[in-house]
C-alpha cells in the first residue's frame, strides 16, 4: 500500500542535500569546534559558517544566533530566562491563547512563580487584536511572546505591527517562528523582534537542531549550565554536522521557493475543497484560504464525525494527517486553538482535521488523498 505523508505541520522529511551534507561533516569533520588544533579550527570554520547563513536568512547579526536542540529549548530559553532576568521590572507577560505548547508550558510554569501572564484572545481567523495588546500593556510588562504563524491553523500574527508598538516599550518581543521560518518573509530588524525561535526539522533540515535568535543588548544568562560555547550563551559541545545540514536547508529557500512553495499550496487546498464539495461533503475551513499568507496548513472541519475517527480511517488507507498539533497527538483532545478561535459550544474542536504539505508533496497525492478522504466520510456516514 502506498503511504502519502500530509502531515509537515508535524515534521518534515529530511532533503537529501541536506543528508549528503550532514554525511560528510559526520565523516569529515568531526572535531570539537572549541578546540585550538586543526580539526577543531575546521569544525568551527563550518560552525561560523552556518552561523551566517543562517543569519542573513533573518537579516541578523552571525552573532546573534544561538544554536540550540530545536524550538522548545529556544521559546523555554527566551521566555524564562527574560522572566528571570527582569523580574525587577515587573512580572507581566502577555501571549495569545493559541501559542503553541512550548511557549504556554513555560509559561505555566511562570504563573506558579507568581508571573501574571495575560493571554489575549484571537478572532475566527486565528488573529490577535492589536489593540488588545496595546491595552494590555502596562509598566509591569517585561515580554510580550506572540507566535509569527499557527501550526494548527496556520494563521499569521502581525508581527510588524506588534513589533512597531514595543519598541518604545520596556518589554522584550519573542516569537516562535517555528512553523513560519522557510516560508514567510522574516525580519527581525525592521519588525523590531528581540528574540525569535526555530526548528530545523520543519524545513526538511535535522530534528533536535534550532536556533535562538538574541538581539544584542537582550541579556540573560544561559539556561543550560556547563562549558562555554555559543559565546557562553548556551552549553553544550555544538552538533556540526545537523548545524551543517541547518544551514544548507535554509540555503536552499530562495524568494522564488517561497513563492512557488505558496502558490503551489493554496492550490492543493483547492484540490481538496473541490473534491468535497463536488461529493456534497459537508465542511468548514477553519481559519482563512485565500488571504493566508501561510498555506501549507489546512484545517478542516468535517461536521458530525469525531477526529479520531477520520485519523484512524485514513491512516488505514495510507495516509497521514492529524488533529492538530504533534505535540499532543498521543492523546487527542479538542484542540486549544480551534477552543479559542470559535469557543467550545458545538464538536468543532474535535470534529475537526489537519493536513499540512511540504515542499515533497504532489498533486497526484492531493488528488488520491481528496478521493480516500471522501470515501471514508461517505463509509462512516452510511455507518451512521
């Protein structure tokens, strides 16, 4: 049986250029970049290297690059280390109530410290007010964390005007560009961010591999204790060969991938939606299609059939797509998110299905996926 994969929200398969370019660096340079010898210059050549690629990729200082295991040790760095450092301050922080796991678990973890944390509601398309934020705001406030894009919906935030309304303000901006990095245009100077977090394997790059991006004069300490390295900002004896692979991901991302990655997206959402309403299969979009800067999610909501069902389903059928967010997938729940967006009052948050493409995902795929996904909703409502 042939297995089609729509689930990148989630993860994505790695590149085989990136895979080249990791088994290379594994065979080839092996040394630790801390050291003073030949071996450990090349490692560290390779490592500054990779530092600014990935910097210019976010318009960055090299130096402003904290690499780090992924986005949950970089949104757990930025948001507790700054509670911890400018706590003298205040001890407001303000978020959204659809923030992804790593920003809200931490931030759970704050409130038990005695941090007030407001989190701000969206509208139907997953999108903060932003004169919500501006009355949130207060002499207390020392970081604002909004994330650049949903992994759920796919909603984006404004992040400009978010930035353009702190940085007169004492508050730090965060945000979590793990599931934006790669597709929209991001940066950090003219959108004012302080701090900004990623993940490499959300664009076919290595898993436990991200970066922390840190603008000078944003001070903390580092929040893994040990050796010295990344400039005495993160310890831990770098990981050059998915460092490596990082940087050669994120060099394959030109302004023309961009676009042709989001044309090609919104049309796989067409694709989809064609096929159910040409079945009279009833369903909602949950979030927005046409004036989503972030296509590669799509978020649907199939009326009078539970999300579990579907995924058990389809995943017979040899496809794999999910509820929502990955992080959570062990044990489905109604979705926070779709919570927040329409309020608990009908099944939406647990009738509802994410499929999410990548850059590998074709259109003969979507047509067989449209097809299987039609059959099974026909075969559970014949059933019913």
């Amino acid at each position: 049986m042939r297995e089609v994969y729509l689930d990148n929200a989630a993860t994505t398969p790695i590149d085989k250029n990136v895979l080249d370019d990791m088994y290379d660096k594994m065979q080839n340079v092996y040394g630790n970049a801390s050291t003073l010898y030949g071996i450990g210059r090349k490692a560290h050549t390779v490592l500054e290297d990779s530092r600014d690629i990935i910097a210019k990729s976010i318009n960055a200082k090299p130096d402003e690059i904290i690499f780090t295991s992924g986005g949950s040790e970089s949104d757990n760095t930025a948001i507790i280390q700054t509670a911890e450092a400018r706590k003298s301050l205040g001890k407001h922080i303000i978020t959204t109530a659809i923030e992804h796991e790593a920003v809200l678990k931490p931030l759970e973890y704050l409130e038990g410290q005695g941090y007030k944390i407001t989190y701000l509601p969206v509208n139907t398309d997953g999108v903060i007010n932003i004169e919500d934020l501006r009355s949130a705001l207060d002499d207390e406030t020392i970081l604002v964390t909004i994330m650049t894009g949903n992994n759920e919906v796919g909603s984006c935030m404004p992040i400009h005007e978010i930035g353009e309304l702190l940085k007169d303000h004492q508050a730090w901006f965060h945000t979590d560009a793990v599931q934006a990095y790669g597709l929209l245009d991001i940066d950090v100077e003219k959108d004012h961010i302080d701090m900004l977090s990623t993940s490499a394997h959300k664009i076919n790059g290595p898993k436990m591999t991200g970066f922390l991006y840190k603008r000078t004069g944003v001070d903390f300490p580092s929040f893994i204790k040990g050796g010295e390295q990344e400039k005495k900002r993160r310890a831990g004896t770098e990981n050059i060969p998915s460092i490596s692979g990082f940087a050669t991901a994120v060099s394959m991302i030109t302004p023309e991938v961009k676009q042709e990655l989001h044309d090609r997206y919104l049309g796989f959402k067409k694709q989809i939606m064609s096929e159910l309403n040409d079945n009279d299969i009833e369903f909602v979009v949950n979030g927005t299609v046409d004036n989503n800067p972030l296509q590669h999610v799509f978020n649907v909501w199939i009326k009078g059939i539970a999300s579990d069902v579907i995924l058990a389903n389809m995943d017979l059928a040899g496809f794999a797509i999910s509820a929502g967010s990955a992080c959570t997938a062990g044990n489905i729940e109604p979705s926070h998110v779709l919570v927040a967006m329409y309020g608990n009052e009908t099944n939406r948050s647990s009738e509802s299905i994410r499929i999410s493409f990548g850059k590998f995902t074709t259109s003969e795929e979507i047509d067989l996926f449209s097809e299987a996904l039609v059959k099974v909703i026909k075969r559970i409502k014949r059933v019913d």
